[in-house]
C-alpha cells in the first residue's frame, strides 16, 4: 500500500511562501474553507517552485516517522510512477 496527499498552499495571501515562523504547519482547509480527504494543506501561500516542496517534506519527514514510512517521494503531474518498480 503507497499512502499519497495532493498538497496545497492553503495560507493567506500574507502568509510566506516557505514555511519559516512559529505558525501551525497545517491548515484544516483551503482557502475557501473546502475539505478534501486526500489533500494536505500547507499553512503557506500557493507557490510552485519557491518553498511548496521544502514545507511539505518538512511535514512529509514527521509523518513518516510516526507512520513507520521508509520513503518519501514528491512527483508533480506530469510524471507516472511505475509501481512494480518500486
């Protein structure tokens, strides 16, 4: 079995792009107050390549620990992960 979250920068527009302040790392919701079960919601503002990534290994390394998680792996969707080789 291969847990997956579709991440999203769910913070204010005031919020930064990285994840760096003492503010919680998670949000509940989006922005909109919307709640999808397969979606972690990063306390940042949406970005795609200035911190998004770094914020959610950060996340992604204390739940593997607790989970018991060997591997961590970021694909954005444009790529297709072969499971048998895995």
């Amino acid at each position: 079995q291969i847990p997956y979250t579709f991440v999203i920068g769910a913070g204010k527009l005031s919020r930064p792009q990285d994840h760096d302040d003492d503010e919680p790392l998670l949000l509940e919701t989006d922005q909109n107050g919307a709640v999808e079960i397969d979606c972690t919601y990063l306390n940042i503002k949406e970005n795609m390549e200035k911190g998004k990534s770094t914020t959610y290994l950060k996340y992604a390394t204390s739940v593997a620990k607790i989970s018991g998680l060997d591997f961590i792996a970021k694909i954005d969707d444009d790529t297709v992960m072969s499971m048998p080789l895995l």
